[in-house]
C-alpha cells in the first residue's frame, strides 16, 4: 500500500507540460507532427515540383510516384506496426544534411534540388523517431522517390544525346537494311522527299526513365532475389531503347511510304504500340526471372 502512495505521489508531482510534451514526442504521435511540419517545409517545392510534372512530357509519370510509395508503405503496414522503437541518434547526420542542402538549394532558387533532399529527411527522421527496424521496412518507399525527382539538366542533356544517338544509329541501320535509301548525319536522316530529326522528344528519354522506375517497383514486389532484382532493372533500359528504335523505324517507314500525311496520322498511334509493347516485354521478362510470387499478399489464415 505504501509502494503504491509513494506512486501516485511521484506522478502527481509530473507538471502538465512535461507530461504533454512527452505525449506528443512518443511514437505515432510524433511521426503524424513530422509529418505534419514536412508538409508545411517541402510545400513550395512540392507546388514548383509538381508543375514541372504537368508541364513537361518526360516527367509525366512522375505524379504516380508518390502514390506508388503510399501503396508500399500500406503493403507493410503490419511489419511497420510492429517495428520495435529503438530511437538513434545517427538520423542527426542525414536530416541535417538534407535540411541544410534544403535551405541552400531554396535561398539561391535551385528548385532542382528541392526535391532530392526529401530523402535524406525523411530517412534521419524516421532514425530519430523510431529508429533503425522501421526504417529497414519503408526504406525502398523512401529511396523509391528519388524518380520523383527532377534531374539536373547537364545529366539530363547527356542521357537525351545518348538516346538519341542509339535510337538515330540503329534507326538507320535498320531502314538500310531493308533497302530504302536513307543518309544520315548525326541525328538528321534524309529521305526521299524529308528530312527525319530524332530530336529530344523521340529520344525516349521518358520511356527509360519511366522503364527504370516501374523495374524497381516491380522486382521489389515481387519474392526474387536482390541480383535478380538488379538484373531485372538492368535489362529494362535496352528494352526501354528497342521500343523507342521500332517507333522511329515505323514512323521513318511511314514517311517513306505514305509521306508526311501518312506519318502524321501514325505518329501518336506509334508512341502508345510502342509502349505496350514495352511493357509486355518487360513482363515477360520478369517472369523468365522469377516474378511470379508477390511478396506482400496476406497469409490465408490471416483475419
């Protein structure tokens, strides 16, 4: 009786503050206040990130991104409520890292970078607050973001040029060898009657970047392993490539044969083939390597 009096007399003494501060920095509680407080940080670059996303073709598939990342998170929802609370203070190191690059990047207007240091923050708060068990789960959706990211325009124009040299090579090699008459300079191809460009919107530039990220998706849903997981990415670009060569093999063909007029009307048709030709092979790809068992479905005995 009196071990218990002497606890009610030590809780008594606990002022409302403390006891309140304590509540809100205890877990999930402080994980919704992170949350919260990140939203109101990152919400410029969020709104000059997401025009970009709307405003330009080769980052249109970044607005899946995010929501591909929630749809993780929710797979392991039970692992991540089961994660033990272990708190480190290495989160320190990349949140100071990533608020510092934030801060920097947003007073000299490089908006570029805005988004690339979410990852950094998010990782040091999810140390801190929790600790290294969650964030072992929700590390891929973290790291997952990265092709929400805008690319630095230099490495950007150097992947662009890259493309559009393979794709304007093969191109070529192709249409000769089929013995049309085409003479090409560079990323110029001259044809009866036209002038063919492989300019940066043919270079499939965004069917790559787009390939590479559904890759990554798609092998870690998938029950492989991780050199199966890389091959499957890897493998992802030349398919990326092939379907942007048989675009611009079939439109040059078009020219060729019907013109202009001909290769107006199969220009947007070619684009949507392609990429469903893309992807099935892609799949048919991944099944070759194992993809055939999800990860993440619920057991049956599961209520």
């Amino acid at each position: 009786m009196i071990e218990g009096k002497e606890r009610i007399s030590v809780a008594s003494v606990r002022s409302p503050e403390t006891s309140l501060a304590a509540v809100w920095l205890s877990w999930p509680r402080s994980g919704w206040l992170f949350g919260v407080l990140l939203i109101a940080l990152y919400w410029p670059a969020l709104i000059w990130t997401g025009r970009l996303w709307l405003t330009r073709d080769a980052y249109s598939h970044c607005v899946y991104i995010i929501p591909c990342s929630l749809f993780v998170v929710w797979l392991r929802r039970r692992e991540i409520r089961a994660a033990p609370a272990q708190p480190s203070a290495w989160g320190l190191l990349p949140l100071a890292l990533g608020l510092t690059i934030y801060s920097a990047a947003y007073l000299l207007r490089l908006e570029m970078l805005l988004m690339w240091t979410l990852i950094p923050v998010l990782a040091g708060g999810i140390l801190i607050l929790h600790g290294p068990a969650l964030w072992r789960i929700m590390r891929f959706a973290v790291l997952f973001l990265v092709f929400a990211a805008p690319i630095p325009y230099p490495v950007e124009y150097w992947v662009n040029e890259q493309l559009k040299s393979i794709t304007s090579f093969c191109t070529a090699g192709i249409v000769s060898a089929m013995g049309f008459t085409l003479d090409r300079q560079g990323n110029l191809m001259e044809v009866p009657g036209a002038m063919l460009e492989v300019a940066d919107g043919c270079s499939g530039y965004k069917k790559f970047i787009a390939m590479l990220a559904f890759s990554s998706l798609y092998g870690y849903l998938f029950a492989i392993s991780n050199r199966k997981r890389a091959a499957l990415i890897l493998l992802s670009m030349p398919i990326a490539i092939l379907a942007n060569v048989i675009r611009v093999v079939g439109l040059t063909l078009a020219v060729l044969i019907g013109g202009i007029p001909l290769f107006e009307q199969v220009h947007d048709w070619a684009e949507r083939s392609v990429l469903v030709i893309a992807f099935v092979a892609f799949i048919f790809t991944g099944k070759a390597l194992g993809c055939k068992r999800l990860r993440f479905m619920p057991s049956r005995d599961s209520s």
